[in-house]
C-alpha cells in the first residue's frame, strides 16, 4: 500500500512536469504563428500573381521581385492595414524622393515597396479590414498599361484556399492540441495527487 502511494505520487508529479513541458510548446508554437509570405513578380506591365487573397489579422509579407528594365511599385491602395514595414534587399538603392512617399504610404497603412530595374524587396503588413482592394503599380501610366490587379480581405478567421501557408503546416491547430493535451495531463496529475 505505502509504496504503491509513493509510486503514484512519483507518477503525478511526472505528469505534471510533462503536462507543463507540453503547454509550453503549445504557447512557442502559438507565439510563432507563421506569416503569410506571398512571392509576387513585377515587370513591363504585369504583377503575377495580379490576385491576391488573405484574411484580415493574419501577417502578410510580400516578397516583391522586379524583373524588368525599368523602375516598379507594389502599393495595395486604401487598405488600412496595421504595422506596415517594408525593405529593399542589400545593395539596393532608393531614391530619397521614393522612400519618402513609401514612408508615409506606411505611415498611413497603405503597403507600398518602390523598386528600382531588377531588384526586390518585401513589405510586411497585417490587414484588418475585410474587402478587395486595388494591387497597382503608382508609377505614371503603369496602371493602365497593365499592371494592376486585386488584394482581398477575407473575415478573421477564414481560411484563403489558394495559397499554402508558409512552411506548409497548419501550426495553430497543432499548438492548440498541445496546449490541450497538457492540460489534460495536468489534471491527470493532480488527481493523482489528490488521491494520496
Ligand atoms: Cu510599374
């Protein structure tokens, strides 16, 4: 009797300790949510893909490459969007002008990224206002020769089909589980130890 108590006693704190190392990687997974990263090509006068579509409050980074002979903007107008960051890769030079204007377009929640002849670079960006917005290219005449097209919000929570999460794993599903497990595991524990 005596060490069949010790034995569960033993048994409950190793529970417990698993069900907190479980929890804990539930939360790491949860915390690194994965972003949204949607490679886009730019040239003489398209965007490929020219439709894009997300859902609003997830983090979206578009990796902007210009393959073309000439300059090139990526600028989603009106969209509101929250913590608007953009980059150019190393050794890419922007005119002061252009990093001025794409400054205040983020300032303002418009993702903008401004490319000079064969280059990229990558704005990251959470929307959080559901609706279809304009994708276009800002530089004169560029949209009407072609380079345009559509960024859609979907509702929180909806799940856009045609594009695989980056990494390919559906992670808050799998850190949901997780967190589950080790709280029934704790739970488990605890009523083991309360047994005793
Ligand atoms: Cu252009």
């Amino acid at each position: 009797m005596r060490s069949s108590v010790r034995r569960s006693g033993a048994l409950a704190l190793a529970l417990l300790a698993v069900a907190s190392l479980t929890a804990a990687m539930g939360s790491v997974a949860l915390a690194q949510a994965p972003v949204r990263e949607i490679k886009v090509e730019g040239g003489d006068y398209y965007f490929k893909p020219k439709d894009i579509t997300v859902a609003a409050g997830e983090r979206v980074r578009i990796v902007f490459t210009n393959v073309g002979p000439i300059a090139h903007e990526l600028e989603i107008s009106r969209l509101g969007a929250k913590d608007v960051k953009w980059s150019v890769a190393a050794g890419v030079s922007v005119p002061a002008d252009e990093k001025k204007d794409v400054d205040e377009h983020a300032a303002r929640g418009t993702p903008e990224v401004w490319l000079p002849r064969r280059s990229s670079g990558t704005v990251e960006f959470t929307p959080v206002n559901p609706g279809t917005y304009k994708l276009e290219c800002g530089i004169e005449g560029h949209e009407e020769a072609g380079m345009v097209g559509t960024f859609t919000v979907l509702a929180a929570g909806q799940q856009p089909t045609q594009l695989p999460r980056a990494g390919g794993l559906p992670l808050a599903p799998l850190a949901a589980g997780a967190a589950g497990l080790g709280m029934v595991l704790a739970l488990g524990g605890l009523a083991l130890l309360r047994r005793r």
